[in-house]
C-alpha cells in the first residue's frame, strides 16, 4: 500500500492539500474521514492521529499528522521526483515517524 491521505473534503486545509496532491501528480489513496459524523474520533482513527484531527498523511510505518503543508513547502524548494511519497522525505530528514517521544516529568 502507498501514500494514504486522510481528508474531510468539506474541510478548507484538506481541499487544499487533495488539490496539490492532484495537480502535483502524487500517487494516493484518498481516506475519507468525515467530520460530521465524528469519524475523526474513532479509535481507528486515533491510530493514524493521536490528535484526531484532518489532513493526515500515511505512507507505510510513517505518519505526519502536524503539519501538511510543511510538506507541501518542502515539495517547492526540493527535487520534483521527490513528490512520489512521502518516503523520499523521510529518508531526506532522517526521521522515522512524526510522533514525539512521550516526555516524563
């Protein structure tokens, strides 16, 4: 399985990031998650997003969830091929996953 967006279309920031996904020419597969019925705050969902909030991104093991348009920043100053996963980026910032460690006070 590839790239997985997980997206409320009636929801602005996701417009946004399936219109750039789609005029970019990067591969995914469209999850829908819709806010009106409180799919967001599902248990299932909370697997993908600890936060249970829209856009969220899953590529395999790696997941981004805070900020999208990072990504699509990114996407603008780097290689174009880069935009076929988000695996490219992941490989490019050495990170594993975009959730934090849980800290102990």
């Amino acid at each position: 399985m590839g790239l997985e967006l997980y997206l409320d279309l009636l929801s602005q920031p996701c417009r946004a990031i399936y219109i750039f996904a789609k005029k970019n020419g990067i591969p995914f597969e469209l999850r829908t998650a819709d806010l009106r019925k409180g799919q967001h705050l599902s248990c299932a969902f909370a697997q993908v997003n600890p936060l249970q909030k829209v856009p969220a991104l899953k590529d395999r093991d790696f997941i981004l969830t805070e900020s999208l348009w990072g990504l699509a920043a990114r996407s603008l100053k780097a290689d174009p091929s880069w935009l076929h996963g988000a695996s490219v980026w992941r490989r490019q910032s050495g990170r594993s996953s975009s959730r934090r460690p849980m800290r102990s006070f």
